[in-house]
C-alpha cells in the first residue's frame, strides 16, 4: 500500500525514501518532515545525491527547515562528497538566509 507522499506502508513498518524527504524540505511541508524524523522513519543525516538534507534545504535556502532538521540532530559539520560544508553550498548557491541560520546555529 502506498501512502501520500510516496511513503510506503508495511505490516508494521513505514518506510521513507530520501527523494520523498528531499521533497517535503522543498516543498516547505514542516509537519510532514518532523513527522518522519520524530518517528525515525528515515535517518536525520542520511546523505542523497551526495549530500546530507541539511545541505539540500541550504541550497533552497530554507532556513526553517535547516532548523527543524538540526533540532533533530543534523550534523552541521559533515560535508558533501565534494568536500563543501552547508554553509559553502548556501553562499554558493546565494541562499542568505540558510547562511544566515548556519552562522546563528554555529554561534
């Protein structure tokens, strides 16, 4: 059975794919990520397409969600597999307000 959101349900399990995720970080769906994260249902610092959620909601520039995914553990120290840190793909990408998050988070 497939559930919204491409999730899928088993007997007695959900599982949560990280193109999914990466979604509802685009799509500013807050209840739908802390959901996932607060029921485990996918691992805060997984890396997608090479880099962690934390950086895919910088390059978005989704200061919220960059918020959301730290309260839940997000490693704001773990690069991409280029080599770059969240904060680098936020200035690179213009994202000042997810720069702006980091630098705060970091205070």
């Amino acid at each position: 059975m497939v559930l919204s959101h491409g999730q899928e349900k088993k007997p007695n399990s959900f599982t949560v794919n990280a193109s999914t995720f990466v979604s509802a970080i685009d799509n500013d769906e807050y209840e739908l990520v802390e959901h996932y994260l607060k029921n485990r249902l996918i691992p805060v610092n997984m890396f997608y397409e090479g880099k962690t959620f934390i950086i895919h909601a910088c390059i978005k520039n989704k200061p919220e969600m960059i918020r959301l995914l730290f309260r839940h553990g997000a490693d704001i120290t773990l690069r991409c597999e280029e080599g770059f840190l969240p904060e680098e793909h936020a200035n690179k990408n213009g994202s000042i307000h997810a720069l702006a998050e980091i630098i705060v988070i970091k205070a």
